[in-house]
C-alpha cells in the first residue's frame, strides 16, 4: 500500500464528511473530531489494501465504537453491530467494500 499515512487520512476525512461527523448509530455529533472513530466495518486485516474505502468506514462516538469493536474481538456482534447492519446504515456492502479496496491499486 503506497503511502499508508495519507491513505488512512483520506480516510478519516472521507468517512466524517459523508457522515457529517456524526455517529451513525447514535447520532451524537462531538464538539470535537478526537470523539469520534473511523470504524473499519470490515476488519481491514481481511480487506485488500487494509480496506481504507469509504465503502468500508463508519463515523462512530467513542461508546459505539467498542460495542462494534466486540465483534472483531470475538467474532460475536452485539445485537444490531453485525457488520452487515453497520454496511446498512451506510448503504454499503462487504462485496462492495472489497471491490473498492482492490481499485486502491488501479
């Protein structure tokens, strides 16, 4: 992956403006960008190029975060944190976020 930096800062970027940096699942919108995450819906180990892809990233507060973080520490989501819910409420998909983590090369 070329220049991962600048990559994971497009990013985060990308992620905040769509969701107008405001937690997706919440609605909380912080009065500052160091209280909210990028979530990588996708663990980004298992997506090409690390999964930096709008198609993969969701704006979460602090407290959201580590309930969507349970189910890549476990493999077990909490009740309306799978994956495929998150990719929901983003209009998005797992196979839509793999074709666009393998265009990060093109």
């Amino acid at each position: 992956m070329k220049n991962k930096k600048l990559i994971r800062k497009k990013f985060r970027k990308a992620v905040f403006t769509r969701d107008n940096y405001t937690c997706v699942m919440c609605g909380v919108k912080p009065d500052s960008e160091d209280d909210i995450d990028p979530h990588h819906i996708e663990n980004r180990n298992l997506l090409p190029n690390g999964g930096y892809v709008l198609e993969n990233g969701i704006t979460l507060c602090s407290k959201c975060h580590v309930a969507a973080e349970v189910y890549h520490s476990t493999g077990i989501a909490l009740e309306g944190w799978h994956p495929d819910d998150l990719y929901k409420k983003i209009h998005s998909s797992k196979e839509e976020a793999i074709k666009a983590s393998n265009e990060l090369n093109d």
